[in-house]
C-alpha cells in the first residue's frame, strides 16, 4: 500500500521549542522525514520529530517501495522577542 502522510494541521503557532511530528500509513517499511529549506531535519521508520525554532514551511515526505506522499505544514512562532523596524 502506497504511504500516506499524517500531520497534525497545515498552519501551526507555536512556542519556540514546540516539537513537530508527522507520521505515515502504508505498507513498511515507509522512510517518514521532516525536510526544512531543501535540509532533511530527521529521516526515520517511525513518527518524524523535531523541535521547532525557525518559523516557515517544514515538508513531510513518506516514502516506500509502493510510492511517496508529500504534506507541509507552516509554523509561525509565537511569544518570541521580535525587533520591529
């Protein structure tokens, strides 16, 4: 069965530190990373987690012998000290 990505929701805000998790169905083994700015952060066979410090766009990609399933989710911090000019 083709791997199907699992996250949480598209937009996320959060504190600095929040950890991002996404997972994946599918015929194992299925390879689940979380991918930030071309950079795989994590590569694994279980739920994909990272602790999350930069704002932007993080991919979710899921792949398998039967396939690959791609998700994203933005992060926007919240409660950081930002200087406004």
């Amino acid at each position: 069965m083709q791997p199907e990505v699992r996250i949480p929701a598209f937009n996320v805000s959060a504190s600095p530190g929040y950890t991002l998790s996404c997972s994946a169905t599918g015929t194992p083994p299925v390879y689940t990373a979380l991918i930030r700015n071309a950079t795989v952060l994590v590569n694994t066979t279980s739920t994909a987690r990272v602790q999350v410090y930069e704002e932007g766009k993080y991919i979710c990609m899921a792949t398998s012998k039967f396939g690959t399933d791609v998700g994203d989710v933005s992060v926007i911090l919240v409660g950081t000290n930002l200087l406004l000019t």
